[in-house]
C-alpha cells in the first residue's frame, strides 16, 4: 500500500500539518498555547470528542499569522504527502481563518502560489485547492470567504466547501454564497453527515448542489438516501480514522463504510487532518 501512488481529495492544510511543523510554527509564537515540545503537542491532540477538536484545531490556527507561516504549512504538507507517496492532493483551506489573524488577502494567495510550485518542483506533487467556509462563523464568513476566493484566488483551484461544526449550522443560509461559487467554476463539495443526521446530506445536495461530500457518513442510515447518492453518482470523501478519533463513531468496527459500499456508494478513503490524527 505505501508503494503505490495514490489521490488525496479531503486533507486540510492546517490539520494536516505534522508535528515538526507545528512545532516549528509554535516556536515562532509561543505566546498562543500550543505545546513547544513533542510530547506535549501530542498530548494536546489526544481529542475528547468532536467539540474539543474544534477548540484545538482553532488554537493551531492562531499559529499561522504570516504568509511564511502559510506557505510553511504548504510545503510541509507537500512533504509529507510525497513521503505516502501521494501524487494529487485536492488541498482544503480556509481563508477567512488567515484572514482573521491579519494575513493580508493578496499575500495569502501568493504564498499558496509559491508553495505549490515548490511542492511541485521538489516533490513531484501536484496541489490543487478547496476554499471551504468555517461553519461556526456564519453566513458572514461565507461573504468573507467567497468576495476573497473572486478576487484572489490562485490558479489551481477546484472547489469550494463548508467546515467546521454542523450543529447549529444550517446549510440553507449558505445557498447563495454556493452559487457564486460555482458560478466561478469550483466544485461544490461541502461536509455533511458527519456529526448530524442525514437530513445534512440532503440539504448539501439539494441546496448547495454537492457533487462530493465530506464525511456523510449518517447517510448510512437512510437507504432512500444511499439510493440517491447512487443514481446521482455523488462520491463521499471518507474519513474512517479521522471519525474514530473526534468521536463521531466509537471504533472503526462500527464505521458505516461497510454499509455504504454495500449499497453501491462511492467512496474515497482520505487523511482529513492527518497531522492531528497520526494518519496516512
């Protein structure tokens, strides 16, 4: 399996990034709770559930202030990904996190830029990129997010998704948002059913026009629902380890994916933050 060349299509680039990035990035700005030494930062991501990922995954986030720290993160993933011997990697990042922090949006773009060419030129790897939304933040991030993918957004990129909790984040406000999206070409490919019911998957389909789906997992417990996923011909972006480790199922004897094949789902087994979740 570690021989074979191989498609990445759910990693995020912040939760991908291994120890030794972060490690590097936490040295940088130490003053923002994150662990300085190995054993720390992997105690750090030993996940209560679902929630408690969230709060850690933001934390890692306020490391990255710079566009050097982005393209850090970039190049670190690049790799990492080559090490597995991935080939292609659909790379989801959220801008609106970087822009928060004060990254400066043209910067943002260049340091994506710069990164992936050095990916490409020194590991064979070629990136492309996913803007995804974080839920928790809103309709309002959802404006932020696509005014910046219009203007700035760099070549080789393919899709445009939505992040973060799903409870309390309704996918319908987000339709309009989706629509200029793909207006611009890019992909529709949201997470749905990983922490709620199937009615999730439904909304991202029918609302937001999904062609992929991250996680939809609970998908498993609608049969009409699997049936339509196959007569539509929508790919869930599988994440098994990722689903044990946030607590979304209790082990990965009781994942879905069985259920799913079963019924003719097509599936892509993938990483989802590997750096946080020691998968590859």
């Amino acid at each position: 399996m570690r021989g074979l060349p191989k498609a990445e299509l759910h990693v995020h680039l912040q939760g991908a990034a291994s120890v030794p990035t972060i490690l590097e990035l936490a040295g940088r700005h130490p003053d923002h709770g994150v662990p300085t030494t190995e054993a720390e930062l992997r105690a750090f991501y030993a996940f209560r559930d679902f929630a408690h990922f969230i709060e850690v995954y933001i934390a890692v986030n306020e490391l990255v202030r710079t566009a050097d720290d982005v393209c850090a993160l970039v190049t670190g993933l690049g790799r990492d990904l080559a090490a597995v011997r991935v080939r292609y990697a659909e790379v989801t990042v959220t801008p609106d996190s970087h822009l928060l922090m004060g990254i400066d949006p043209a910067a943002l773009a260049e340091a994506l830029g710069a990164g992936r060419a050095e990916v490409l030129a020194e590991h064979g790897v070629e990136l492309a990129w996913v803007f995804d939304i974080p839920g928790d933040l809103g309709l309002p991030s959802g404006l932020r997010t696509i005014d910046w993918v219009e203007r700035f957004r760099p070549e080789h990129s393919v899709g445009f998704g939505l992040g973060g909790p799903e409870v309390g984040t309704p996918r319908p406000q987000f339709v309009p948002v989706f629509e200029r999206a793909r207006a611009l070409g890019l992909a529709s490919v949201p997470h749905g059913g990983e922490t709620t019911g199937p009615q999730t998957v439904r909304d991202c389909l029918d609302l937001l026009g999904a062609v992929r789906i991250g996680h939809g997992i609970t998908a498993a417990e609608d049969r009409a629902l699997m049936e339509e996923l196959v007569r539509r011909d929508i790919v869930l972006e599988l994440c098994p380890t990722s689903n044990v480790r946030t607590r979304a199922v209790g082990s990965l004897e009781e994942h879905p994916l069985p259920v799913l094949r079963a019924a003719g789902v097509r599936v892509t087994l993938n990483t989802d933050d590997p750096g946080m979740f020691d998968t590859t």
